[in-house]
C-alpha cells in the first residue's frame, strides 16, 4: 500500500506557494560561484585550495513543510566572508609573495613526481577508484541501496511506502552525482593531482564508515547484512587503498612536499 506521504508533493508545493525561494536560492549559487572565481583569480588569496573550501561553509537552518517532510536553507556564510576579504582585506606583502613564490620553485617538478612507472601505477590506481564509483552509480539506480535500509529492520521495500516520483528522484539523483564523481576520477586517471587523495580518503571513510556501520548493526539485530552495504565497504576501502597507493607516489601534502627531493 502506499504512503499518505508524498515528500516530493510537499517540496512541489511548498514551491509553488513560494517563489521567493527560487531568488534566494539563485542568489546563494551566484554568491557562491563569484567567490570562487575570486578565490582563483585575486592574488589576495595565496593559499588557493583553503579559501576555496571556506566557501563552503554556510549557515543552515530548517523547517517543517510537511508531514515527515523537513525543508533545509543554508546561507554561505563562507563565500560572503571571501568576497568580503576581497574587498576591504590587506593585499599580501611583496616579501610574502616573494617567499611564496621561492617556495613553489624549491618543489619538484611534475614530471619528477609522476615520472616512469610511478604514473602508470597512479593511474591503475585511479581506474580502480573510477570502478568502484562506478559501482556505486549502478548500486543507487537500481534501488538495491536504497532498500537495504528498509531490509536492516525487516520492514517492506521502500517502493511500497513512498510515492514512485520521490523514489526516481533518490535513484537516479543519486545514480547522476556519482556518475560525476567517476568523471572526475577518470579524469584524475588521465592527470593525477595531489588532491586527489584527499577526495580518495573523503569517499573512502564515507563508504567505509557507512558500510561497517550497517554490518554492526545488522550483527546487533541478529539480521543477515545486505550484499548492497558489503559492496560500499568494499568499495571504501578500494577509495582508502588508491589514496596509499597516491601517498606513497607523491607524498605531498596540501600541495607541498614535505622536503624536497
């Protein structure tokens, strides 16, 4: 039987009823995106990859629109502060910019980092990451994901309980982000970056953490664990694996090496 609640209908509606939140959420992205290119193009900002994750940081706050339905507004506090910074904060000294600049060239050069095999061996290394994201892709489409948290109780499948536009949107959405995210690791294949491995540990503990979580908890329910929460442990710890191997090629960190080679 079907639910009487329609999550997707609450979001419709709510919406419809006010279309003030299309401003402000067209705001937030304009605000948010011109921080960025700031952050990219002002000399102001020395240390790039840390202002740019400033601008994440926002302000959430959220509100009951419905039954069981929550909505959630976040402000980019972050990127207001970046702008802010680039309007009325010091410009960086010549000494400062001089040091900086000694300091990127006392680096080794790329093709010193990745040269000879250590390339091909980061790029098997990426290709199995790119796998595994792919996996997942086909995981969140199909809806196995998405039921193993309704079998962990044994509960019905949630196909059953929430309205079929609502479960299109959780699948595919999901299926879409991470077909993303393994375009972006395909391309780190192609021309692996030092941050790479950072994104590698970020999805890598996610999944992992996700996975044996779930696995602990069916143990304590005395349930039989879901193939679709061992397939995201797995691949965690393929992300975790990949960002080793990525360390031990380059060992840079935040974009410089601990010494130079």
């Amino acid at each position: 039987m079907n639910s009487a609640v329609d999550p997707f209908g609450d979001f419709s509606e709510f919406f419809a009823d006010n279309p003030w939140i299309w401003a402000v959420l067209a705001v937030s992205f304009a605000v948010w995106v011109s921080s960025l290119i700031l952050v990219v193009r002002s000399p102001k900002f020395r240390r790039k990859w840390q202002w740019a994750l400033l601008t994440l940081l926002n302000f959430s706050f959220a509100w009951q629109i419905g039954e069981g339905t929550m909505m959630s507004l976040g402000l980019p506090m972050g990127a207001l502060y970046v702008i802010g910074f680039w309007l009325w904060g010091p410009r960086p000294t010549a000494e400062a910019l001089a040091a900086e600049a000694e300091r990127r060239a006392a680096q080794p050069a790329r093709a010193e980092i990745y040269g000879g095999r250590r390339l091909l061996v980061v790029r098997v290394a990426y290709l199995f990451a790119t796998a595994a994201v792919l996996v997942l892709s086909a995981l969140s489409a199909s809806g196995a994901l998405l039921n193993s948290f309704a079998a962990l109780d044994g509960g019905p499948s949630l196909d059953t309980l929430l309205p079929k536009s609502f479960i299109l949107l959780l699948r595919y959405g999901g299926a879409a982000f991470t077909l993303a995210l393994a375009a972006l690791w395909l391309w780190l294949a192609v021309r692996p970056q030092w941050w790479g491995k950072l994104l590698c540990v970020w999805a890598g503990l996610s999944w992992t953490m996700f996975g044996a979580v779930f696995c602990m908890i069916a143990s304590l329910v005395a349930k039989p664990v879901d193939p679709a929460a061992l397939v995201v442990l797995g691949c965690g710890l393929v992300m975790l694996t990949v960002a080793v191997v990525h360390q031990v090629v380059d060992p840079r960190l935040f974009g410089w090496s601990p010494s130079p080679r």
